[in-house]
C-alpha cells in the first residue's frame, strides 16, 4: 500500500486471525434458528420482526409494523400486551407452572432458592399489588438498588405488570449517582434492601439510600427488602417488604399496555457528564430480547439450563436475565456474589451443581479466569455446557480461544454478542448453528438487523477496511429517546451520520465481510498518520503467553502526534524480569507490524475498570501523559490508580 493511501484510512486494519471453528453438527442439525433466517429478514425485514413479535401473547394485535419519522420509532402501532403475563402467567396458564423459573445461589455457601413460574406469578401479583397501595401507577418511576436477590426480578416484573417504570441502579453505585438518577426520573418509590452479600461479607445498601434520598422530593416511600439482617436506620418513608408485600393477594389481573408504554429508564455507565436515562417501551423490546435470547443462545426451554452471570442493574441484566428468559420460558441460574468467594471455582462449581448449559459472561471475567490459571475449571465437570456466550467488550481471539477450549471442552460454540443499553437487546453476533466462528468476530448483523461499517464520509468501507459502525434502519428493542431529553438523544447518535444511528464504536470488515468490534472510537490512536484501535494492540499483548491483560491508549507524542503506552498484567508466575518489556514490543511488532510497537509497556497489578467491568482508558491517559487522574466515580475500585501510579517510573521503558 501507498503512504498516502494509508495516510487517508479510517482505522487500520492490522490482525490477522485463520482459526475457525463450524457449529457442531448435532447442534446445526436442531438449531432453532437456520441460515434461512438471513434470507428471510432480507426479502422482508418487517415481516421477519412480525413473526419474531407473533412469539409473544397479545391482548391486541398492531395494526401497523413501523412508524418511522427519524429519529423517532414507533414499532407494533396500537398493539397492547402485558410484559409481566408474558414472562411469568402465560407459562403458567399453559401448564408449567411447576417449571424453575430461577435457581437462586446466595453468594453464602449452602444459601440457594428455587422459584418456579407459578411462585413467580404469587409473588410479582403480591408485588405489584403492594405498589399500588403505595400509590405507584401506570408511568409512574421506581428507582430500584438492590442485590442479586429473587426480589429484584419481581421488584421489575411487578413495574411491568403494572405500567411503572423501572430505574434500576447498580448497587456499587454512590449515594449521589443515586440520588442524580432519582432526581434525573422524578421516582417516586425506591425499592432497596438491608444490603447483601459480597466477598464473604454482609455489604450494606440502606444506609446510601438514606442518604440520597434525604434531598429527593419526589420519592414518598422506600420499601426495604430484609436480607442480611443488618441494622438499619428507620426513616419515616420506609416500608419493610416483609410487611407490605406478603400480606398483599397473591392475585393481580394483568392490564394490557400499549406497545409504546415506557417499559423503563436504564442510566447508561457514560464515564462523565450527566447520565443519560435510557428509555425502552413495551412490544418492540419484548419481541428482539425474547427473539434474540431463542436465536443466539439457540434456547430450548424444555431441557437448557442458562446462567447470565452480568448483574441485574445492567443492561445485559435486565434483557437476558429477565425478560428475554423469562418470555421465552427458560429456566436460569442468578446468582449473587463474586466468582471468586469463598474460592476461584464459584462459577465451575455453579455450574457442576445445576448442570448449566448454556453460560453467558463478559470478557474482563474470562481474563481474570485465564490469569488464576486452567487448573482451577479442570477440577470441575463442565461437560452439560453447549453455548459460551460474551458480551461488553471485544473479546480478545487468546480469551476467545481459551474460553472455547477450557470451559466449553473445545466443543462448544462461542457467540461473541455486540450490543449496548441503546439498542436494548443483540445486535451482531454469530449464530450457534449457523456460523463458523472466527476467534474474536462478532460476524454479522443478526437478521433483521442492518448494520454496517462506514468511513468519516459516510461511505460503505470495503472488506479490508475499518472505520466507524453503524446502524441503517430502526429496530423493535431500539432506544425511544433519552428520559426527558429529545434533543440529546438526537445530538449523541443521530448527528455524526445522516439518518444513521451511531452507536460510538469502531469496527472493520474483514476479507469475508464480516465484523470485528475495534473500541469506542474516543479512544482510536493516531499513530503517525495511522488510525489504531486499542482493540488490536491489545489482542496482539494477550496472545503473548506471558500476558493476562492490557490495555492501550495514545499519548501526545512530539514526533507521531500520539504513541502507543501499554498497561500490561502479567500471568501468575511470571517473573517481570527487565527484559519482558522489549520481549512484548517485538510481539506486538511482529504480530501486527512495526506501527503498532507500543513505545513503553508498563507492567501493572491492576487495570481501572467501571463496575460492569469495561476498561477506563481515559484515567490511562492521564497517567501516560503525566497528567493529574481525573473523575474517578465509575471506576469499581479506586485504589486501582494509586497501583498504578506507584508502579510508573521503574516499570517505564522507552528506546
Ligand atoms: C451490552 C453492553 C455498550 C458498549 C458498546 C461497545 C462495548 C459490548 C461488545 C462490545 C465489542 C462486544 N461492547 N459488547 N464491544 N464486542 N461483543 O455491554 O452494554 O454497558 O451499554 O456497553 O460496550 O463499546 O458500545 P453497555
């Protein structure tokens, strides 16, 4: 290639990646979903979404499919459901009532619950009847923090039944975060709980509810689920469940909403800024979690045991632990604590105990497996296991690999799901019977879904090329608007591209077509003249067998406008010896071509992450080009950048 050809590139495409792996063949002879489904969705994309909505129980059929005024959507116009019935009472009504729900593992050893759909119906009735008395009515908002805990699915299904709106809020988060999501949603009950149970130890929730609502008008109750037992201070808003919920009837005629009921708001984990309140509706995000959940994890009700392991209070929660399962009938693992209490195999063992068949887990979790080493998942029968599912950030071909080969026994499929809080449910991701699955591809749009990859003109990028994501026609599960701010919502993904969504991430075709998630495009490099993703640097570090994890960013450079820096986490028993960091700038040098060589490589304990477990390049940044941290509220842990700091001038190595 020409420099000046280079020079005008979107984003470099610089990895190279052969292996392939076919869908089982007894898997692809019985998959719910077959390559039948691309041609479907192509001849007749609205067709497709009408069959795919027809999977759920209507009180009253839409009468039109799409209305479309960009950037406003409007799906299944005049249709009416209850999201509520449709997870929980129509499994009931047609005789599996005595089906698991749920198989509930408290994070103490020995504390589990098991919830079947007709105990699941009793106790979302009892719930949504105790919002009533509390005043709570259809549109009404219901900020809820909680734990892991049975009652934090009910505490969303009875919003549903009901019509509120549920404002989930992780529990890692601050009483002001809090507070700034009750504000941002005028919430007019928070549901919460003592505290729960994390690392080994009772962790407490009510006293930063206390807190953050001390100053918020618009919430008249708090009702306070009992968990661990912790004492709390009673405020004169606070209701117990145990008081409030139990005594309720444990009937509640389910009323049918309109298509385009808020379903709810789910604050995005934006690094800074206000939070932007994320707003999903009724039918059209039922139809695409529900669908999605059959066709990506090939779900079969009947004998699939499926674990989510993200945590409620995200996205990945909310579509695939509740709605999307719950819709299509299956039976699901939740549980509550950290993988590693009280020892590194929780997760093996959870999944020995219930014979999971299915598990879906994000790449940060599978890094820190790799890192505590193969022996631990080797003392564990994992042999039920059929699907691997990763979702919330690239997921690097070695942890791909590794994943494929330790945990799914080199037989099972592994399904690599790009989507956001935005677009409410999968969007690109392989098909477990249909796809041969390339280590670290994301591969196609699902169907019904147009995707594409476009450069800064807007311009479809050929196979080869890199550049920017994006989306081309509406979705059912797509985001209505931003809570209360139309004209954000416009602005933050409308405006960069001319009647296309963009979702804020990189991504190239390769020589097939098919697509490779790059980062968020924030945090592309430019490298002498070069687009870099931070995506491929780092991939290229962690396949060097020395390597758990890394992370990449540009610094300001005086002679390539930016150079690369690398945070590197070295496997367990490796020894940094002075010459690893030359060891890995010829690795990445080799691997991806002299451009890509990081000028310095800094070996770390820890990397920041934001508490649903994505890199904070940004904080790296400040480190690399020497400037003070700054806003470090999302991160899961803040001491992580005093590690850091501590280790710079010694790990430094610069040609
Ligand atoms: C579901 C979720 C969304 C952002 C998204 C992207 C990153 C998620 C990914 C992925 C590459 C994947 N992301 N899945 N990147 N491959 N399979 O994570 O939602 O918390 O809103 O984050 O996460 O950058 O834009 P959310």
């Amino acid at each position: 290639m020409a420099p000046e050809r280079e020079n005008q590139e979107t984003l470099s495409n610089l990895l190279r990646e052969d292996r392939r792996f076919e869908p089982p063949v007894d898997l692809a002879a019985a998959a719910n979903v077959t390559a039948e489904a691309y041609e479907e969705a192509n001849r007749d994309r609205l067709a497709f979404w009408e069959r795919a909505a027809e999977r759920l129980t209507w009180a009253k059929r839409w009468d039109t499919t799409l209305d479309w005024q960009p950037p406003f959507a409007k799906w299944f116009v005049n249709g009416k459901l209850n999201v509520a019935y449709n997870c929980v009472d129509r499994h009931v009504e047609a005789g599996n009532g005595d089906k698991v729900a749920y198989y509930w593992e408290g994070e103490p050893e020995g504390d589990s619950r098991t919830i079947t759909y007709a105990d699941l119906q009793k106790e979302v009735s009892r719930a949504a009847n105790a919002l009533t008395e509390l005043g709570v009515g259809k549109g009404d908002r219901v900020a809820i923090y909680m734990p892991m805990i049975p009652e934090l699915p009910v505490s969303l299904l009875a919003c549903a039944r009901i019509g509120a709106i549920h404002s989930v809020v992780f529990g890692g988060f601050s009483a002001t975060a809090l507070k700034s999501r009750i504000d941002d949603a005028d919430a007019k009950l928070v549901i919460t709980a003592d505290g729960g149970f994390r690392r080994g130890a009772p962790s407490a929730l009510k006293p930063t509810v206390d807190e953050a609502v001390k100053d918020c008008p618009s919430v008249e109750h708090v009702l306070v689920v009992r968990r661990t037992g912790q004492e709390v201070d009673q405020t004169d808003k606070d209701v117990w469940w145990h008081d409030v919920v139990d005594r309720q009837s444990e009937e509640h005629i389910p009323e049918a909403h309109d298509a385009e009921a808020p379903l709810y708001i789910l604050y995005t984990s934006g690094t800074t800024g206000k939070p932007k309140g994320i707003l999903h509706t009724t039918g059209g995000y039922l139809t695409q979690s529900a669908w999605t959940h059959h066709a990506v994890f090939d779900l079969k009700p009947e004998t699939d045991i499926y674990w989510c392991t993200a945590d409620i209070g995200w996205v990945t929660g909310h579509s695939y632990i509740v709605y999307g399962p719950l819709a299509n009938g299956a039976t699901s693992i939740i549980y509550e604590g950290t993988p590693d209490t009280p020892h590194r195999g929780r997760f093996w063992e959870i999944i020995q105990k219930y014979r999971v068949t299915i598990l879906y887990t994000a790449p940060t979790a599978i890094r820190t497996f790799m890192k505590w080493g193969d022996d631990i998942p080797a003392k564990f029968d994992l042999s039920s296991l059929r699907v691997l599912g990763s979702v919330g950030e690239p997921i690097n071909p070695e942890a791909y690999v590794w994943y494929r080969e330790h945990i799914g026994g080199s037989r099972t499929p592994v399904v690599d799901t790009w989507w956001q809080t935005e677009t409410g449910a999968i969007m690109i991701s392989p098909l477990p019977g249909v796809t041969a699955g390339k280590p670290g591809a994301a591969m196609k749009p699902l169907p019904g879904i147009v995707a594409d990859v476009v450069d800064d003109q807007a311009q479809s990028v050929p196979n080869g090329g890199g550049g920017f994501l994006v989306v081309r026609e509406p979705w059912p599960s797509m985001l209505r608007t931003i809570w209360g701010d139309d004209q954000r919502y416009i602005d933050t993904y409308w405006s960069r591209f001319k009647g296309f969504y963009f979702p804020g991430d990189g991504a190239k075709k390769d020589e097939d077509g098919d697509l490779w998630l790059l980062g968020r495009v924030d945090d592309v490099m430019l490298v002498s003249g070069h687009n870099i993703s931070t995506t491929e640097v780092e991939s290229a570090l962690v396949s060097h067998p020395k390597v758990a994890e890394a992370a990449v960013v540009g610094a300001t450079d005086p002679l390539t406008t930016q150079a690369i820096v690398s945070f590197v986490i070295l496997r367990g028993a490796v020894d940094e010896g002075e010459d690893i960091a030359k060891e890995l700038r010829d690795h990445v040098a080799k691997t991806l071509g002299p451009i890509a060589k990081p000028r310095q490589i800094l070996i770390v304990p820890e990397l920041p992450k934001t508490r649903s477990g994505k890199i904070m390049r940004r904080l790296l940044r400040d480190v690399a080009e020497n400037r003070s941290i700054g806003d470090v509220t999302t991160l899961a842990d803040s001491a992580v950048m005093n590690l850091i700091a501590a280790k710079l001038p010694s790990a430094a190595s610069e040609d």
